[in-house]
C-alpha cells in the first residue's frame, strides 16, 4: 500500500463529487445490465484516475477513489479501463487491482492512450458500450478526447469542468495578462481560441 503521507489529501468537496460519480456509475451499470441485446457489453474507464485511495483532509481516514468505487458497483462492468500520468499512482492502482482479471492499466496521456488504445475498443458497431470518467485536476484534457467520444456513439463521458483552473490562470479580468502557457492550454481544452474570440468581443462590445 502508497504510504498515507504520499496520497492527495482530500477536501470535502471532492468526497460528495466521489459519491456522485459512484451512484453514477452505479445507475449507468445497472441500466446497461438490464438492456435486452445479448451481446451488449459495458465497460469503464477512468482516464484521470489517481491512485485508487486517498486521504480525508477531514477525518484523517483513507477515502476510496473514482476507480476503487467502480470496481466495487454491482452488477458490475465487463472491463475496467485506468489510465494515469503518474507512476507511482499506476503502482498503486497495480496492488489495489491485482486480483482482478477485469481491470487493465496503463500509465501515460490520457489524450493519447485514449485515442489510440482505449476508445477503439468501445465501438458502436461491437455492441460495446462505455461510461468514461474525465477527473483532471485542471487544463490537462484536449478537446480532441471529447469530440472523439462525442462522435463514436458509444461512450458517455462524466467531466469535472476544471472552473478554477480556468478562472485562477485564463479567463483574468484582462485577458491580455493571462501567460502564453495558460492561454494554450486553454485552448488546447476548448478546442479553438476562446480567448481571443472573448478579446475581440470585448473590444468590439467597448467601443460603442
Ligand atoms: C483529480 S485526480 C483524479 C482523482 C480520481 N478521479 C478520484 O476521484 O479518485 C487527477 C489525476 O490525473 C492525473 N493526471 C494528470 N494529467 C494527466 C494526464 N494527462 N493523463 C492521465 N492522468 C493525468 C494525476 O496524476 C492525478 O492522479
């Protein structure tokens, strides 16, 4: 087990956005278990998926994550699908998970991995069917993942809009001030020049 000191800390907002997505979870498997095609299958992927625990900033006590939760939801998925930038997260999730057959790691972007490995396995045509969890701490997600996911079909997508992020770095009062870095991730998340385009409406707006 990742010694308790090494796990992210957890405010009491990010224990009822957990249980959200659990009974999220929960209700897209039970519902997708209940459909009539025999061939339909269901499967989860949690493309920013941490280490699998963390620890309450309020109790002090170890906190289930996003991917524990999943695997836990009966009836259950056919696959689970967890993705992390961070080594020592995989390495945890690796120990959490090792007695499932059902669960495949991968360690990386999640912008690539999902593209190239994960979402091909999720095609419409197959019968194949997926709840895809989009948990980053901010700008790290391409719009390129969302309209993917958008366009096959098959996949339903559940995303924690990074607000703060985007209000503490891009969308300054002036939006001249917001950092070249900060302006493409912005644009690298919304998909065209949101920035630019607020710029010259509000220069088009302040002349009148
Ligand atoms: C908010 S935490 C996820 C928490 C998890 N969903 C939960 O509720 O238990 C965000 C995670 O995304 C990972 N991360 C950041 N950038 C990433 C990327 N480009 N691809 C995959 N994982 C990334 C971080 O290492 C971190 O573990």
């Amino acid at each position: 087990m990742t010694r308790k000191s090494e796990l992210d800390e957890l405010g009491p907002w990010s224990e009822i956005k957990l249980e959200i997505i659990r009974e999220y979870a929960q209700a897209y498997s039970k519902i997708l278990s209940a459909q009539t095609a025999p061939d339909l299958v269901h499967i989860y992927i949690d493309a920013f998926a941490g280490a699998g625990v963390h620890v309450s900033r309020t109790t002090g006590r170890f906190v289930r994550g996003s991917p524990l939760n999943a695997l836990l939801i009966g009836p259950p998925f056919r696959e689970y699908h967890l993705i992390d930038l961070k080594r020592e997260k995989v390495a945890s999730l690796r120990k959490i998970t090792s007695d499932r057959q059902d669960v495949k790691l991968y360690e990386g972007d999640c912008n690539t991995i999902l593209l190239n490995h994960v979402f091909p396995k999720v095609k419409y045509e197959d019968y194949r069917r997926g709840l895809c969890l989009l948990d980053p701490y901010g700008l790290q997600l391409n719009w390129g993942v969302i309209e993917t996911a958008g366009r096959m079909r098959s996949l339903e997508i559940f995303l924690n809009f990074p607000i703060a992020d985007i209000n503490r770095n891009a969308l300054l009062r002036d939006p001249d001030a917001a950092k070249d870095e900060h302006v493409k991730r912005m644009n690298g998340y919304w998909g065209d020049e949101f920035l630019e385009r607020r710029r010259l409406f509000e220069e088009a707006t302040s002349v009148r």
